[in-house]
C-alpha cells in the first residue's frame, strides 16, 4: 500500500467514525416484554374505568 492510500484509508476511518456519533436513530429504543407487561399493569391499575 502506497503513501497517500494508507493516509486516505486513516481519513476515510475518521470520517466515517465522526458521522457515526453525529447521526441519531430514528428508532425507539427496545422495551423488553418484561417491561411491557409491567407497564402495562401499572397503567391498568392507576386508571380505574
């Protein structure tokens, strides 16, 4: 690998690991089932209809 490879590829690693922090997921985050079914309970429970 010549000179000006090896110091595009640090860049281009960099680069890439710069935009990696920068971008947000759009995705909400994962609640286990667990979690879910507890939730749930607690809303059934607080609400009473």
């Amino acid at each position: 690998m010549n000179r000006n490879a090896k110091i595009q590829k640090l860049y281009d690693k960099r680069l890439k690991r710069a935009r990696a922090k920068l971008k947000t997921s759009s995705k909400p985050p994962y609640i286990s089932k667990a979690d879910r079914a507890k939730a749930e309970l607690e809303n059934s429970t607080l609400k009473p209809e």
